[in-house]
C-alpha cells in the first residue's frame, strides 16, 4: 500500500484514509491527497494488522478502517507489546464520539476533514 501523512508514516486504507500508529488516522485532508493514488493501483491494496468489523481492517489507535470510513474498535486496541498508541477508556469514548459527529448527515454544517 502507499505511504500518506507526515514522513510517510502511514499507510492508505482507501482513496481518503490514511493512517499511522503514532498518529491516528487522517479522512480526507491533505495528509490523504496521496491515497486517491490507489485508485489507479492494478491490484487492490490491504493495509493494516487483522481483520475487523465488516470488510475493515485494525488500523492505528484501535480503529477498523475499510476503504470509506473508521471507527473505533476494541479489538483492534494493540494487546502485544507494540508501540501502537492506547486510548483510556474516556480518551477512546470521546474520539468514538467525535468521529460519529462528524458522519451524521443530519448536522446542519457539513462536517469538515480533519485528524481522528
């Protein structure tokens, strides 16, 4: 898969997701412009650790991404030693909040690209 975000530190997760351990994940801003790359891939591609929720795979900081969205997912949290950032449990229901804010399509301002 290709390298997106500062220093090229993550990996694509479709044409608008790019994620890192260290760094979360980054839907539809600029740290993502490369992923849009992957759609003229011959082959696609499948970044991340293991597979999760329906079609995604773990991502950085417990996240399950598949190529349209993320969303926090217990059992994408890192169990095995790894460096991969840990959330709280208030850190992580706050992030899971966030992220279902900005995809509800009954908000009044459209949501805006940013780092989840």
């Amino acid at each position: 898969c290709l390298p997106c975000g500062p220093g090229e530190e993550g990996r694509c997760f479709g044409p608008s997701i790019c994620c890192a351990d260290e760094l979360g994940c980054f839907v539809g801003t600029a740290e993502a412009l490369r992923c849009q790359q992957e759609n003229y891939l011959p082959t696609p591609c499948q970044s991340g650790t293991k597979p999760c929720g329906s079609g995604g795979r773990c991502t950085a900081a417990g996240f399950c991404c598949d190529t349209e969205s993320c969303v926090a997912q217990p059992e994408c949290r890192a169990s095995d030693g790894s460096n991969a950032t840990r959330l709280d449990a208030p850190a992580g229901a706050l992030l899971l909040r966030l992220v279902q804010l900005a995809r509800a399509p009954e908000l009044a301002e459209p949501a805006q690209p940013g780092r989840y």
